[in-house]
C-alpha cells in the first residue's frame, strides 16, 4: 500500500470553488484548457503520484547512492519513477506552449507538483530539468535557445542551479568561482560548488548547470556575478553530445533526510559554459530559479504534512487503546479507537488546520502567478496592475517558504506522535517524513534569511505598499458579514490579529531609529517572529474565506453526505485555526514592544 496520502477534494475545493480558477480556462495563455481537462490532469497525476512515485519513496532512503569516479549512480526505482513521469509528458506541465508545454495555469500546475512532491520529492527534484530549462528559455538569446534550450526540454536533461561555495553559503555574494573569456562565445569556469541539488545522476544523457561565477575583472558581492549555462556534455553544433566537459561530482553529502537526491560537491576546472543572455546580470537571472525553488520548497514541505496528518489520522481511526475519558475509571469499559481521545484530537485539529490553511496559501499564491500571467499575455507587463500583481506574490513566497517550512517540519512530530511508539519505528513513514522535511527549513535561505527578505526588501523597498494592499483587503473581508453572521466571532478575532500584525511592524520601524544607532539589531530579533505572525494572519484569512465558501455549500442544501462531512470540516478547521493561532499574534507583538539588545550585549563565551 503506497505511503502517500493525497487530499485531492481539498486542491479541488481551493482550484474551483473558492478560487475559481476555472473562470480563465479557454482563454488568453489558457486557451487550450477546459474543467473536464483540469480534473482529468488531477486525476492521473494523483495515480502517478501514490503508484510510480511513492513506490521508491522508502527504496531512496535505504539503498545508498554511489558515487564513482564523477559520476552517481541513483536507486533503481528513483529512475523508474522518472521513467514514468517523462513517459506520460508530466514535464508539460510547467512549460510553455512553445517548448511543448500544455498551456497550464500556474495553479494546475503547483496543485498536481504539490501531490508529487508529497510522494517523493527527490524523484520530482530529478525531473526538474525541463523546468529550469523554460526559466533559462526567458533569458537566453534566440542562439541559446535554438542551441541549448530546445533540446535541453526536447532531450528531458536534468538540470542544477549552482550557487553556494564552501566558504560562500548564504554569503552568495562571497563566492569565489571565477569565470574567464576565452573570445570565442564561451567562458572557462573554475571553483568548487557545494550542497548542489542533483549535482550528477544516471538518467539523463546530459545534465545542465545555471552556475554563478565572477568574470575577471567585475567586483566583489553579487553585482560582480554572472550566469553561465555548462553543460556536463558539451553540444557539438550537430546536435550530437559531445566531449565531457570537466565539471565533476567530486562528493556526496550523507545527510540527515532525503537522502534519494544527490546533493553533491561540484568540481569545475575550466568547465566551458555560455553567458546566459549575454549579459552579466547573474544574481538577477539567478533568482528567477530561485523564486521557484522557495516555492518549491514551500509546496515540499506542506504536502509532506498533509501526508503525515492523514497518515496519522488512519492510524487514530483503526488503532484501539484505552476506553472513553468519560469512562476511564470503568476498567470494564470498552476500548475505543484512540481518535476518540481528547489530546489526539486537538493534534490531528492542530495538523488539519495548517496542512490545509498553507495549502490555500500555495494555492492563492499560485493564482496571483495565473494573474501574471494573464496579464503579461494580453501585453499589459509593466501595468499597474501587473506590478501589484508582481509584487504580492513576492510579498507572499517568504510566508509560504519561512513559516510553511517552519511549521510543517514542527507539527509533523505531531503526526508521529499519534502514532506513538509504532510512529518511531520504520513500518509508518511518518519518522521518514521529518527527516527529510528539516532540509526545507534550511533550502534556499534558511528561515531568518526568510524574515529579513520580508522586512527588508519585500516590504522596505515599496514602503510598505504592497502589504497595506494586502492588509486592506483582509480588513474590508473581516469587517464584512462573511458566513452570513455565523463566523462573525472569527472576523472579530480576525481584526484582532491584523492590528496585532500592523503594531508590530510599527514597533520594528521605530526600532530603525532607536538612539543607540543599532536598531537594526532589534529589527534582526524580530523578522522570524513577525514572518510567523503575518503568514498566520494571511492563513486565518484564507481559512475563513474557506469557511464562508463552505457555509454556503451547506445552506444550498445540496452537498451529499460525504460533502457535507468536508464541508462541516473546512469550518471547524478555520475557526480552529483563528481561535487556537491567532492569539498568539498578541503575545508576539507584546514581545517585540518590549524587545532590547540584552542578548546583542552579552559576550559570546556567556551564550
């Protein structure tokens, strides 16, 4: 039986009953979709996900990958996994129609990623080549792409993005790589890279590098980076693979979880490689990968609670211990399944509540991507609109990546713990699930670098815009009659927590100005805490537009039982969520109100 557990009624319910994302199919980038299309997509992808991919999903964690003179030789059943997925042309997902893409929204495409991500995301790791590849496709020259791009998706490569350095970690600006001219198009990259994802692996023919190297002569910090594409087999002007090029794998890392995708040590010595878009512009160009990859990232790691949740709450539904509390000094009272216990209550709520409110905020981000999108079909890029549009979703990626990451390696302990002693063994994947879940609170910016990105560039740099924007509407929803009066205790809480969220940040301001000329210590203490406090207000929002949704539903009076039961579900999750979370916003303001530099003082050999 797979190990993987999918929520398919609740990506449908956040796609096409709150969202409605289905208004757009049949039109401008969505031409070629329709709804019966869409489920149909789901559909197979969540066959794909709980058969193919999950299958090798226990075989990657035990069965060590080899590495031999470069080259790393990967699980069979990771590749047959891969097999499957490029087999079934999967890859089009992310794709553009011109690269051979299905013309799929963004939130189609994050809502199938998500199940296989949650199945065995270092299998969806390897497949990802294609995807960099249509990155890469927009901002390449038209010879790039003709090149090196068509046949990079054409061919299915793999593909890394590489930027950290052993002495250069999230100091990207630090690294050392260098690049030279050799005055024939390309480039000579020399340098040692570490912690790259899928650095080497067997299944592909080629693998492509997005490597941040300086040219000589640029200057230090990231502004001296370029981007270079190396291939690990250079193209010859045929078509043909050519000779190896010398960049090697010249190390495994033996890590804690995900332990299937090759996280390797990459050794350049003169590697060949072109200049992407032949402009030095590379921590620019780079962070177009990156943002996917905190998306990414985000996505993992929420999936892999939801899977843990409902692992754990098949575990509580079958497994029978103890009697009723209301019983329990009746030692001749019949067991029950311990679902019907207090405590393992309050923790399958308290998993249900997150792995379903950061999936609506996958989802909503996602439709801020399908409105992009839209937008940049119909010509309307550089728009007003378009900015907004932009900037909210680079506003959201943080809360999604930070707290999603977060909060998902946290409460899957609570999935275990439902287990209990048999959740610490290796029959149930749950203890699996966390391990591999810790690298994504440490993935393409650790946490705090999450916080400080927030405060400082998403919200510093428009002067708060973008989030007043934000909070306005949450406001206009809270103060409306969401639910028709019946979460009106929720919408009070709700405004609660936004002036929580707004005091806060007003605190974090006026530290920039404290008299001792270190305020930005205070600020640094308190990005974390504040990227929690406003993802959990963005959360309880989503959830009760959730609830009002779900409300209505139930008042039509046409849901069957089976809907009933999930629609009665979204609403005690998000009231759950708003009466159990969003008072901790307060404690939090409270904290930062009356935050010093105490700790910034004390001497190092005292910490």
């Amino acid at each position: 039986m797979s190990h993987y557990r999918s929520n398919l009624r609740d990506i449908r319910f956040n796609l096409f009953e709150v969202l409605g994302t289905q208004r757009h199919y049949g039109e401008g980038p969505y031409a070629q979709m329709d709804t019966n299309t869409a489920h149909a997509i789901l559909d197979e992808v969540e066959r794909l996900a709980r058969t193919e991919f999950a299958a090798s999903f226990t075989e990657g964690d035990r069965t060590p990958l080899q590495l031999s003179e470069g080259e790393v030789t990967v699980p069979d059943g990771i590749n047959r996994g891969l097999d499957a997925y490029f087999a079934g042309g999967w890859e089009g997902l992310t794709l553009p129609e011109h690269l051979g893409g299905f013309g799929a929204p963004k939130s189609l495409s994050w809502a199938s990623q998500s199940m296989l991500l949650g199945a065995n995301p270092a299998v969806f790791m390897y497949a990802s080549g294609p995807f960099f590849a249509s990155i890469t496709d927009r901002i390449c020259t038209d010879e790039q792409r003709e090149r090196w791009v068509r046949p990079w998706v054409e061919r299915q490569w793999g593909g890394t993005m590489v930027m950290t350095e052993p002495d250069a970690g999230s100091d990207v600006g630090a690294g050392r790589t260098k690049a030279v001219d050799n005055g024939d198009g390309t480039w000579s990259i020399t340098g040692v890279k570490r912690f790259i994802t899928n650095g080497d692996f067997d299944w592909p023919e080629n693998i492509m590098h997005l490597v941040l190297a300086r040219p000589e002569g640029h200057g230090p910090g990231t502004k001296g980076l370029s981007l270079f594409l190396v291939p690990k087999y250079w193209l010859n002007e045929d078509g043909n693979l050519g000779e190896r090029n010398p960049v090697v794998a010249t190390g495994l890392e033996d890590k804690m979880g995900l332990k299937a995708s090759a996280t390797c040590e990459l050794t350049f010595d003169g590697a060949r490689g072109v200049l992407v878009g032949d402009v030095h512009d590379g921590i620019r160009q780079m962070f177009e990968v990156v943002e996917y990859a905190r998306m990414m990232v985000g996505t993992k790691a929420i999936e892999t609670l939801s899977t843990g949740y409902l692992n754990a709450l098949d575990y509580a539904r079958q497994r029978v211990q103890g009697a009723d509390l209301t019983q329990a000094a009746d030692k001749t009272a019949p067991r029950v399944e311990i679902i019907r216990h207090p405590d393992v209550r309050r923790m399958l709520m308290q998993q249900k509540s997150h792995a379903e409110g950061l999936r609506a905020l996958v989802l909503y981000t996602a439709s801020i991507q399908d409105e992009i999108d839209r937008l940049e079909q119909a010509g309307d890029t550089g728009s007003e609109a378009h900015t907004a549009a932009v900037k909210r979703n680079d506003l959201l990626l943080p809360l999604l990546k930070g707290y999603g990451s977060e909060k998902s390696y946290e409460l899957l302990s609570q999935s275990l713990q439902v287990l209990g002693g048999s959740g610490y063994i290796r029959d149930y994947p749950v203890e699996q699930y966390i391990r591999d879940a810790k690298i994504d609170t440490l993935y393409e910016g650790t946490t705090g670098i999450q916080g400080q990105d927030l405060f400082f560039r998403k919200i510093g740099k428009d002067q708060g815009q973008t989030l007043t924007a934000l909070l306005t509407e949450i406001q206009e929803f809270a103060k409306g009659d969401a639910g028709n009066g019946a979460l009106e205790a929720e919408r009070a809480r709700l405004v609660s927590a936004l002036e929580d969220v707004q005091q806060t940040l007003g605190t974090m301001v006026g530290f920039l100005g404290h008299e001792s000329g270190r305020g930005v210590y205070l600020v640094g203490l308190t990005t974390t805490p504040f990227l929690f406090s406003l993802a959990e207000l963005v959360i309880g929002w989503l959830h009760l537009r959730h609830a009002e949704t779900a409300l209505a539903a139930l008042e039509s009076g046409q849901a069957d039982d089976r809907d009933r039961a999930f629609y009665e579900g979204k609403v005690s999750s998000a009231r759950w969520f708003v009466r159990e979370v969003l008072p901790q916003l307060a404690a939090r303001r409270e904290v930062a109100a009356h935050a010093d530099l105490d700790v910034m003082d004390l001497a190092d050999e005292a910490l």
